[in-house]
C-alpha cells in the first residue's frame, strides 16, 4: 500500500484524477495515460527486478539457509537471484506487464484488491518453481 497507494500519488500526480475518470475520458486524458504507463515501467523496471526478487531471495536464505549471518543471506539471496534472473524476470514480464496495463487504470478501491489476487497467483508461481531449499532438492535426486 505505502509504495503502490503513497508514494505513486507523490511520483504521479494525476493517479487519483485519473483513476476516477470513466474508461472513455480515460482514453482521452492524455496525461493520466503517461502517468499509467510510467507506473507500470515503475513497476516491472524497479519495483519487481530491484526491490521485490532480492528481497525475496534473501528472505528464503532468512528463512532457510545455513547461516545465521544477514549479510550471507544477502550475499546467498543475491547471487542465487542472479542466477535465475533470466527466467525470473521473463515470467515477471508476462504476468505483470499485461496485468499492470490493467492495475493502473482501474478505480483506486479495486486497485489493491486486484493486485492481490493477482498476487496470490504470481506467490503460488515463485513458490512452486523457487520455494525448494538445495538441501531438499539434492536429496530428491
């Protein structure tokens, strides 16, 4: 909410006026259009690459790691990051992109709910193609 609700109103001004506007004004609001489109190259250049997968690796090395030193887990989080960017940032570009284009032109009091369900698939993805622990997957073999 703090990123997505707080922060975009200061980043884009017209998110509020914008997201009130029928679709049709929409379409013609030629500075609420620049505004949604630089929200979803926010969202899919910084927000998920940045801030979301190296938190998310470095949570998983928290949580289930060998070491009790937070800057290993960054160190293990980071690097495991790097090794599936490629195919981490592909599935995020298609999941997000297209629902992102959608995300942003929706009224604010659906916006979060649609970004969580959304969400909740996108959690259910990492978790199934992430989630294992080397120790798991090396023993499966």
């Amino acid at each position: 909410y703090y990123l997505m609700i707080t922060k975009y109103r200061q980043w884009f001004p017209t998110m509020d006026r914008f997201a009130k506007l029928p679709f049709a004004e929409k379409l013609k609001d030629t500075a609420g259009m620049i505004d949604a489109v630089k929200m979803v190259l926010f969202d899919v250049i910084i927000h998920l690459p940045c801030i979301y997968f190296p938190t998310y690796y470095t949570v998983k090395e928290f949580v289930g790691g060998k070491s009790y030193n937070p800057i290993d887990w960054v160190t293990d989080g980071v690097t495991k990051y790097s090794k599936n960017m490629k195919e981490d940032l592909t599935a995020m570009i298609k999941l997000w992109g297209p629902s992102d284009c959608i995300q942003f032109v929706l009224p604010l009091h659906i916006r979060m709910p649609f970004r969580h369900l959304v969400s909740f698939f996108w959690t259910a993805y990492v978790s199934f193609t992430r989630g294992n622990f080397e120790d798991n997957v090396e023993a499966e073999k």
